[in-house]
C-alpha cells in the first residue's frame, strides 16, 4: 500500500489521491484529526495535522473511524484517527 512520508503539501496529496484512483485501489486508509476546524498548506518537508473532511479536501465523513487514542504533546493530538474512504470519493482537486 502506498504512503505519504509526514504531511506533504496540498498540491502533493491531490497527486497522491490521482495516483490512487489510477490503481485501481478500492480503498484508502489515512490518519486524519477529526476535531481539526482548519487545514493548513506547508512547504515540504513540514508536518502538521489534518482534517480530511475540511476543505481542501472535502471527503465525505469516513466509511469508519477508529480513533487512535493518542496521549502525544500532552494529548494534544487527542482527536487523532484512521479513517477509511472509498477512493473513488476522493476529490481530483480542491473542495
């Protein structure tokens, strides 16, 4: 299964969800931060979290979720999850 090294810039994560839809994947598997109120560009090499429900990205609330329980910072990245879309929800580019 492909994955994206850290949190890569917009322009990269549309790329990545093109390249998905070309294999003929049927599903994706991320983490995303489900109380994010706010997604964030970076320049590459940079990490932050996101919330894949947020624009730009705009998916539909995920098939399932399970949060992580992550206690990182503090539990600052408490809300952090997996969520799980069908690829062919995914956006061609921003929402």
């Amino acid at each position: 299964m492909p994955r994206l090294p850290g949190a890569p810039p917009f322009e990269q994560i549309f790329a990545a969800f093109a390249n998905l839809r070309r294999s003929g994947s049927e599903w994706l598997l991320t983490t995303t931060f489900v109380d994010l109120r706010a997604n964030r560009d970076i320049p590459l090499g940079d990490w932050r979290p996101l919330n894949l429900e947020l624009p730009p990205f705009g998916l539909p609330e995920p098939e399932a979720v399970l949060i992580e329980g992550c206690a990182e910072e503090g539990g600052a990245y408490a809300d952090k999850a997996l969520g799980l879309w069908r690829v062919a929800s995914l956006p061609a580019g921003p929402r």
